[in-house]
C-alpha cells in the first residue's frame, strides 16, 4: 500500500508571499488520512489471514520515512521509501508504484483514493491503467471471496463491484476507523526493516508535466445577517435568488 507524507489535517495553510504554493517551513506533517485507511484496511487483511505480508511505500524526501515508521508502528511488515523531490506528480507516482508493484508481485495494491494536500485523485487510476489491472476506486467496503468485492462509493449512493485479483483498491472514508499505534508497536518499528531508494534506481520519467501558476487563498466568507422574523427571511431568499 502507498503512504505520503502531508501536512496534518488539522493545520491552517499559509499561502506563500509570491504566490508559488503554501508555507510548509516548520508545519506539523502527517499520514495522510486516506492513505491511514488503506492501511488499516490492508492490516485487516492480514490478520484475517487473507494477506501474508503488508508492504508500506513512500515516494518522497527524506523525511518520508517518518511515515513510514507509523505504517510499521501500525503493524506494517517492511518498509520501502524511494527518495524523490517534494509535489512529485501522480503519473510519476503511478509510474514507480508500477515498478515496485512489479517487482514485488503483490495480489493487492491499496491507496487512499487521494492525498489531501493535491487531491488529484488520480494515481491509484493510472496505476492500474499501468498495470492493466482491474480498479476498486472509491471503496467503503472491501472483502474477499474469489478475488474481492467492493462497494464503491457513487454520486448516486453505492455500487457493488467484484475484482480479480491482482488488483487496485482506493479507500475512501467509510472504509474503515484506522487504529492507533501503541507505544511497544511504535518502538518495535523502528527495528523494522526499510529499503531505502532513488528515482535514479528505476528506468522512469518522472519530469513534472504541470505548472502551478498561481496559488490564492478562498474568498472570506461574508458576514451573516440578521432578521427580525419568518417573512422577512423569505423575502430577502426570495429576492436574493433573483439577483443570484
């Protein structure tokens, strides 16, 4: 399953003075929260003995493998970091996945189906593309059977797919309520095993085909007003709709 670092949920983002994207000097990082869930998903699997091994990946600078201790601490078997610069984009992504995937021979890739910093939503997509494997995106349910069913999350409520194996599997929010790591599980971890690499290690293109031109901060919310009663509120929606 895939791990990225990203700054924590709970921070405020600053934009950057010129504009180029958002302060991240000295701002709490974390798992991401979708990429949590995958996790946990995948260490549900093991533990009903339908996996063997869980595997975390980490595609990013140095500080990465800190994310990675906290798969291990959550129970994952061995680590694998390949070193890469920070806002690496999803096809490059998708791309390494593919050659680790490859190489690893899994049955089962899992992803949070984004990240919260970019919220492309689109590597777990384009790596089964790559790989020509059958897609689970969007899961809020996942068991096993002959190969995996899925209910995926919809615009329109729910839908129930199977999948072969090996597949690609994206978590959404439902899934799962992930675990805490202990404090034996946390320093147990640090013993556990993580192969370190570079992007220079694998035969892929990983130039950036995006260009951010601007990054601006939402609009402030107007203030609110306040009515004297029921008619009044339905002549100002009334009107307001009008203008709108």
């Amino acid at each position: 399953m895939g791990v990225k670092r990203v700054i924590d949920y709970a921070v405020k983002i600053r934009v950057k003075p010129d504009k180029t994207g958002v302060a991240m000097q000295n701002v709490k990082m974390s798992m991401n929260p979708f990429c949590e869930i995958a996790v946990e998903e995948a260490l549900r699997l093991k533990e009903a003995k339908i996996a063997t091994e869980v595997i975390a990946v980490s595609i990013g600078p140095t500080k990465s493998q800190e994310t990675l201790r906290t798969a291990l601490a959550m129970g994952a078997d061995r680590g694998i970091h390949v070193e890469a610069d920070e806002g690496i984009e999803p096809l490059a992504v998708a791309k390494l996945l593919k050659a680790i995937a490859e190489k690893e021979s899994p049955d089962l890739v899992i992803l949070g189906k984004q990240a919260i910093d970019g919220d492309y939503n689109q590597t777990g997509q384009m790596l089964a593309g790559l790989l020509n494997w059958p897609q689970g995106t969007f899961a809020a349910e996942l068991s096993a059977g002959d190969g995996f069913k899925v209910v995926r999350e919809v615009d329109s409520g729910t839908e129930t797919i199977d999948i072969k194996m090996p597949a690609v599997v994206t978590a959404d929010l439902r899934l799962n309520e992930p675990r805490y790591a202990t404090l034996p599980n946390i320093i147990k971890a640090k013993k556990k095993k993580i192969d370190k690499m570079k992007v220079a290690d694998f035969d892929v293109d990983v130039t950036p085909r995006l260009k951010i031109l601007s990054v601006e901060e939402p609009p402030q919310r107007a203030a609110g007003i306040k009515v004297a009663d029921v008619a009044e509120l339905l002549d100002k929606l009334k009107n307001q709709a009008k203008v709108l």
